[in-house]
C-alpha cells in the first residue's frame, strides 16, 4: 500500500508540450508511473513520446480513463486548469505550479471543496512519490527506495534533505507527499497524516513545516486526538528573522505566533517529537523504529 | 484562548506582501467608492503648505510609513494654519519611525469624529476564507481589545463563492453593536471595502478607525492594504505603487534579479534552493555555532545566470567572510549550478572562502564541473552538516 498516488494511478499531464512539463512528465514514465495523457489546448491530436495530447481535460479522461492529473502550466493558467480536471471528473489533483495568485487559489480549492468529488495537493508542491510504483512532480525519485516511513512537508527542498537523511540511516517511504507553502493548500498537514494513520504500509510518520501559520499546531492536535502510530516533526525558521508587520488583523486571527518556537512546543505538548536538524529527524528515528535495514 | 495572541505576524520568502501606504490605500478605496476625507501627499515642507492651503483647515499632517504606531511616535499632528502644517511637515519628513525613514506625508482635511469603529478583511489562510472583522472599538490597538475583550469584535467568514452578502453586512453591525442609525451605512461600506478586497487581490484591508460624523456619515479615517505579490501583474497600476525606497540596497538589487533575499546581520553567506532548505540551512549554521549574513532562495530551476546574480549579491554584503552553498536539486540541476558558481568567479572573483554541498538532480557531473574548475578557496562537503561546521570555521579563521 501507499496513499495518493502507487499502482492505480492513471496521470494526465496539463502543460505536456511546455519544456519543464515535458521533461518531468517524461522522468515520471520512466520511473513506471502510468502517464495516460497530456492536455494543452490547441494541441490536441500530438503527441509527446508516444504520450496523446488533448485539448480538453474532458476529452483526456474520456479517452485515457485518466483518474489523476499533474498541474504544470504558467501560474496566471493554473486555477483554470485545476477547475478543468476537476469539472472532467479528475479524482486527484497535484498542483506543481509556483506563483499562483492567492485569490484564484482560494475560488480553485472553495469549489473543490464544495464539490467534495476531488483532492488538491498543492500549490506550488513537488509532488507525490510512492517508491517503487509512482511518482507524479519533480521529486528526484533516485534518492528514495520503498519503506515504512510516511513523510509530509510543506517544503520541497527541505523534503528531499529530510528524505535523503532517512534514506542514509536505512529507512525508505511508504509515501512522500509535498503539500507545498502557498496560502491556500489543497490538502493540509492533517488530511495526509490521516492517510497514513490508515495506511498499513505506514509504521512511522514524519513531517516537516516550517514558521508561518499554524498547520503545525492543528496537526499536533490532530495527532493527539487520531494518531496511534509514532509521529516526528522537523520545523524550518528557528533563526528566520519576523518580518515587518503593518496591519492588525492578521495577528488577531491566528491563535499562534507562528514561530518556530512556538510550533516545536505545540507539538512537543502533544507528544511529538522535533528533530532541530535534518540529521537529527533521522536519529529520532532510529531511535523510534530500531536501526533499519 | 486570549494569552495565545501576538503581536508578530511572520513574512517570509515565499510570502511576500506588498503593503501600501496609507493614502494608497485610501486611493486605492475611492476607486471602489469608499468615501475618504479629501487629501494630497506631499514630499516637501513647501508641497505640504500648498497642499494643505488647497484642501483647507484645520488639516491633519500624516506620515506615511508602512508600520503602526505613527501616531504614538509623534508622526501624525493637527494643524490650524499654514505655519503649523509647514512646523510639522518638518519635522515629521525625514523621521525615523520604526526603522523606515518617512519621505512622504498625507495632508487631509480634519474630520469631526462622533464614534470611532474598526473594521477589516483578511485572507484567513486558516479557514481557507476571507474573515470580516468590526468592532465599535476603533481608534485604538485592536490587538490590545482582542487580548481584553475578544467579543468585542464581531467575525464573520465569508464563503468565496458566495461572496459578500447584505445579510452578512447586517449581522456584523448588529453583533458589533454599532449605533442603530448607522447599521445600514457601516454594512453598505463592508460590502464595498469587500468589493475592493476581491477586486484588487488583497489579502488585508484594515479601517482603524472607521468614523461616523457628528452629521452621521460613515467614512474611512485609515488605510491598511495588503496586496498579493504573485497578481500583480494583473494590477499594473497597483505594481508600480511598489515603495523600493523602504528596501535594503541588497534586498532591492535581489528582488530585480527575481531572487528572494533577506538580510541578516551575521557575517556568513547563504545560497540554497527552495525556502524551507534555505531555512533549515541558516538553522544549521547558527547550531554550528556561526551568525548568517543573509536569507537567499535561488529558487526552483536555478539556472547558471541566476547563480551568478546570487553570488553577486552576496558578496555585495561587505561583512561577508564566508559562503555557504547548500542545494538539494529537483527541478533545480546540480550541474547548472556548478556552471552558475564556476561563471561567477569569472566575473566577481571572490576573496572569501566558499562551501559547496550539492545533492540531487544531477550531482554527480556538478561535482565533476566543480572539482575540474579547480576554483580558488571553494570547497566541497557532501553533508548538510559537515558544510555547516566547515563555513563557520573559515568564517572565524582570521
């Protein structure tokens, strides 16, 4: 088993023809994932590397039976793609697109939302990789081998660092989710570690966030509320420096600082442990799971 | 759950706001029909008299800052006359209020104030909607009411899809407990500050204080907007608002190079790609014992150009004594980076010592590059880590 994304995946790619998307969409088949399709409109009837591309997503999920599509078109396009795949009945959505305006993403994930037939991951995330069956973005799959250890994060960078610490120390990935730092995720710390909680492949959890909102301190009581399995956290920004703030309202809003601090303490109050490096994630989980092998 | 609420909101590299000044903020409602007081700014003391003999007397002298607390720090001042306007503008142009230099004011005519409210709209990023705020409590720190008297502000989330509605209007000046004559106008102008909120891609507009006059109109008095970077481009009248004089020299020849740099005060250099490994990095290197000179995100599919840029704007920081690489490539490709690094000795040739950790995305042939370059005083280390200790250590060498 592994969550999102593994053997059942059938991927449709928006912004095939584009130079980064076919370059990763390509990495993606060779890696085994099932790539189905591309969309890019005005191309349809081409094809990249033996992959069809269609106008619509309509006609890509009608044709192919593609049940999951990969977001790689320019940020002022993206919503509107996403609200396509969604409307064509797409049931997993991975928004790989950086720069996306904040109120666009706030209409895309209000209408999934309201729908309730797809997922969002992302914004601005690097995708979903399930080692072994399917990578669907841009993580750099060689440095993963399939295990026991779930990992989400909200950076994509700082995931392969903590992926490749693991990876070191013996461990592999049941699943590797990057949920992505925009304003609006689709998916939220919470929703994956859900997933992992039910996930029998899944034996530990890490996750990994960084300063600025709370998702942290919602997943801490989360994971004390509906969490059996052994969860530890990493947290990027301890010496970041606060920003200048103009505005009142949004201090008011949140009921946390947002700090670094403050999250490590709200997730070690419920039980959580906090590596406060990359290197030291990776002992926590030695120390948890035994030497792997 | 009042302790829990602060006073820092954190901003970082992904995140990056632009905040208006005040009259901005007020032009920017007036296109949306929001009634402000009439108004001009000046950059003068002679500008600040002509404005003011225009817009009539008495008038208030503001400075325009992106911070609060202007008002506390002497930079907002009532004037009778022109010889009052001309006192003020002096001293008020050129003064330091929380570390921004003041280079404009904004003369506006006075207001006659029976009842002062406050009221906003935020980009909950929590909720996943916009939040709708007011209070009869205007006028003064509303973070203050929120830790003493949190249901004094009355909040409403508003559903996207279904937008502002008069319904929603009506109950927030109901539960605010705002004057009963002036329920209507208080809801008709949430609506239209909403309108703005949507229109302009905020993600804050802030009213504090909303007035209501002895004559019962319902006005704006201040204007805090923040607008969303990333839609800009489909606001070019709201993008060249942009205030780079509040810019660090650094942070602003970044920003023209498409690089997210924030300076620090340390004496170490930092390059990484993706904001949280950046993060993490300056993390590292403070355990380790050293002090970052700065934040810099080269970004996803760093190309040789950028790299270039990035070192240039690195070593522009005299305090530099030392540079720390750290790249985890995905989309960014270790081997561009290499060239990026090997290009820019060429053209800057440093005088500091360098780290260089590169994993990922082509590692294997950005080392080759790397170590056949044979370049000056850069070293390689393949751990987070070891690179860490190993630039704190050529930044404490003498």
């Amino acid at each position: 088993m592994s969550i999102l994304v593994g053997t059942e995946t059938r991927l449709c790619v928006s912004g095939i023809t584009g130079r980064e998307g076919t370059f990763h969409t390509l990495r993606n088949r060779e890696y085994g994932t099932s790539v189905v399709s591309g969309v890019t409109p005005g191309k349809g009837g081409q094809s990249v590397e033996g992959i069809p591309v269609f106008d619509t997503f309509h006609s890509a999920v009608a044709e192919t039976a593609a049940n999951t599509a990969m977001i790689f078109v320019p940020p002022v396009f993206a919503a509107d793609s996403i609200l396509e795949a969604e409307d064509a009945g797409i049931e997993l959505i991975i928004a790989i697109t950086e720069g996306i305006p904040a109120h666009d993403e706030l209409r895309a994930y209000s209408v999934i939302k309201k729908n309730g037939r797809a997922r969002l991951i992302g914004p601005n995330c690097p995708g979903v990789l399930s080692p072994g069956k399917a990578n669907v973005g841009i993580i750099p799959a060689a440095f993963f081998k399939q295990g026991n250890v779930g990992l989400v994060s909200r950076s994509g960078t700082l995931t392969y660092q903590i992926g490749n610490e693991l990876a070191q120390s013996g461990f592999g990935n049941s699943t590797i989710v990057g949920i992505g730092g925009d304003p609006v995720p689709g998916t939220d710390f919470i929703d994956v570690i859900g997933l992992f909680q039910d996930d029998p492949e899944t034996e530990l959890i890490v996750m990994c966030g960084e300063i600025g909102g709370d998702a942290e301190e919602r997943a801490a009581d989360f994971i004390a509320a509906h969490v059996t399995k052994p969860v530890l956290a990493y947290i990027a920004g301890f010496t970041a420096p606060p920003g200048k703030t103009m505005g009142h309202a949004g201090a008011i809003v949140s009921g946390s600082k947002g700090t670094a601090a403050a999250k490590e303490a709200a997730l070690e109050a419920k039980g959580v442990r906090v590596g406060r490096t990359p290197t030291q994630v990776a002992e926590l989980a030695v120390s948890l799971l035994g030497a792997a092998a | 759950m009042a302790a829990d609420r602060t006073r820092i909101r954190i901003h970082y590299s992904l995140d990056r706001p632009m905040d208006l000044l005040e009259y901005q903020g007020k032009q920017l409602f007036a296109r949306h029909g929001i009634p402000i007081s009439p108004g001009k700014p000046a950059r003068t003391v002679e500008a600040a008299v002509a404005a003011a003999d225009e817009i009539g007397y008495p008038c208030v002298v503001k400075a325009q800052v992106q911070i609060g607390g202007r008002g506390k720090a002497g930079g907002i001042k009532l004037a009778d006359d022109p010889g009052e306007v001309r006192e003020y503008a002096a001293a008020i142009l050129g003064m330091d209020i929380g570390g921004l230099t003041v280079n404009e004011v904004w003369i506006e005519l006075a207001s006659d104030i029976a009842s002062e409210y406050y009221a906003s709209i935020v980009f909950d990023r929590s909720a996943k909607a916009p939040l709708v705020m007011l209070s009869t409590k205007g006028g003064m720190d509303i973070e203050a009411v929120a830790d003493e008297d949190p249901d004094a502000i009355a909040r409403l989330h508003v559903d996207p899809l279904l937008g502002f509605q008069s319904f929603h209007g009506r109950r927030l000046a109901f539960e605010a407990g705002v004057d009963a004559d002036v329920v209507r106008p208080v809801g008709a102008m949430l609506a239209q500050l909403y309108e703005a909120f949507i229109a302009e891609e905020a993600t804050l507009v802030e009213v504090n204080p909303l007035i209501v006059t002895p004559e019962r109109v319902v006005r704006v008095l201040d204007a805090k907007v923040t607008l969303d970077d990333n839609s800009l481009f489909r606001h070019p009248e709201n993008a060249e608002l942009r205030d780079s004089s509040a810019e660090d020299e650094q942070e602003q020849m970044a920003r023209e190079r498409g690089l997210t740099y924030v300076k620090l005060d340390g004496d170490i250099g930092i390059l990484g790609n993706g904001a949280g490994l950046v993060m993490s990095t300056l993390d590292v290197v403070a355990l380790a014992g050293g002090r970052p000179a700065n934040f810099l995100d080269a970004g996803g599919g760093s190309k040789a150009e950028a790299i270039t840029s990035a070192v240039e704007v690195i070593l522009s920081d005299p305090k530099v004594k030392a540079v720390l690489f750290n790249i985890f490539g995905g989309i960014t490709r270790c081997d561009e980076v290499a060239k990026g690094l090997i290009e820019a000795f060429e053209v800057v040739k440093p005088t500091v010592p360098f780290v260089v950790r590169l994993d990922g995305t082509n590692d294997v042939e950005g080392r080759r590059l790397l170590a056949e370059a044979k370049l000056p005083n850069v070293h390689a280390e393949s751990t987070m880590d070891g690179a860490a200790k190993k630039v704190v250590e050529l930044a404490a060498a003498p």
